[in-house]
C-alpha cells in the first residue's frame, strides 16, 4: 500500500509512505513526478538506490515497516528525506577523524556490494547525509548552479 500527502507539512513537504518492497517504479514515478526531464535518469538512479536501501537493508523487506519519503523544492534545490524502521546503522560523519568526503572512499574492496551504492550516492546528489542512527538518509540536488562572483578587479 502506498499512502501519498501533499498537504504542506512544515515548509512545503509532500510525504509518500510505503510497505517495504522492492516494487519502486510507482514511487519513483511519483518522486520524480515534477523533476526536470535532463535530471530524471540520474535521479532515478540514485532514488531506486536509496530506496532500496530503506526497503532491504533498513527494514529487511519485512511488510508490516514501512519506508517514508518526504520531498520538496526549497531555494532550487531538491530535497528527498527517506526514513526506515530498521535498527540503523553507523554512518560516517564530518566529526568523524577519519572522515574522508571522497565518493571513491565508499567503492567496495574486491568485487564485493558493499559499498557501491553509497558511492552512487555520493556521486548523484549534491548534499547526502545521515541521522546519527543511521535510519534517516537526507539527500538534496542543486537545481541550478548560482555562478559565484569573482572577488577579482
């Protein structure tokens, strides 16, 4: 079951909620519903991904948890906030000493899984942070990108 409001909640969110599956095309339909056409393949991609982590990892695809996006368009940039049920786990953070931002940094060793769909992650959206829990994913996309005044003369 898919429960989809549009209703504003706090600054204009729209909230789709759903049992975990890994059936995603209505929701990602939905998500990218009003994503300009030259972003939606990528965005595609790193939704489904991002999904399918909340849906499989986060809630090892049990039906009575569910996954909740809520999504929004602030300041021309993208927001995607998707929450699971699941126990979590330890995200790196920026306090973190060993914290290193390089997308490579998520590649899995060998030829394992693991990893590599953080690292698409990073590599798709702008902004990709986690709760300290590891059980809400924040991803944002920059819509356009502002030129930056040059300080020269």
């Amino acid at each position: 079951m898919i429960t989809i409001s549009l209703r504003p909640v706090g600054r204009y969110w729209g909230t789709i909620s759903f049992a975990s599956t890994l059936y995603l095309c209505p929701i990602l339909d939905l998500l990218l519903a009003e994503i300009p056409p030259t972003l939606q393949a990528e965005l595609r991609l790193g939704l489904q991904e991002a999904l399918v982590n909340a849906a499989k990892h986060g809630n090892n695809l049990d039906p009575s948890k569910t996954v909740v996006v809520r999504f929004s368009l602030i300041d021309n940039q993208y927001w995607w906030i998707i929450s699971d049920q699941g126990s979590g786990f330890a995200p790196a953070s920026d306090s973190d000493a060993d914290y290193d931002p390089d997308p490579i940094d998520y590649l899995p060793p060998d030829e394992a899984e693991s990893g590599r769909g953080l690292c698409l992650l990073h590599q798709i959206f702008d902004q990709v942070e986690w709760n300290r829990k590891g059980t809400e994913l924040r991803l944002c996309k920059q819509l356009e990108h502002r030129p930056r005044l040059s300080l020269r003369r």
